[in-house]
C-alpha cells in the first residue's frame, strides 16, 4: 500500500512540474526566440547534470564516458 501511495505523490509530483514547465516556456517565448530559448534551456540542464554527477562522485565515470565518446569521433 505505502508503494502505491509513494507512485501516486510522483505521478502528481510529474503532472505538476510538467504543466508548470509548459507554462514557462509560454511566458519566456514572449521574451526571447526559440532558438535561444533552446540553447538556454540546455545549458541549464547541463550545468545541472554535471552538479548532480559531482555531488553523487561520479565525475570519474562521466569524464570517461566522455573520453570514450570522443575517442569515436
């Protein structure tokens, strides 16, 4: 029962933050183009990623995968 419960507070949780993010980007639209809106938006997201990579110590595995990545090029 307390799973279904916990599914049931992310799946509210995700409906919330996702109607919240459409209604930003409306907003930010007025503002600025797509384009940079695009660039923006993955520049956060990627500042973001790398933080969570650091602050759960898997920095070594991310500049690796990154290496390997590049390596293929």
């Amino acid at each position: 029962m307390a799973k279904d419960k916990q599914a049931l507070v992310y799946a509210l949780s995700a409906i919330v933050l996702w109607s919240t993010v459409a209604t930003a980007f409306k907003i930010a639209l007025e503002y600025v183009n797509f384009a940079q809106l695009v660039f923006f938006a993955s520049g956060i997201s990627v500042v973001i990623f790398f933080i969570a990579a650091i602050i759960e110590r898997n920095s070594k595995l991310l500049f690796s995968l990154c290496k390997k990545t590049h390596n293929t090029l």
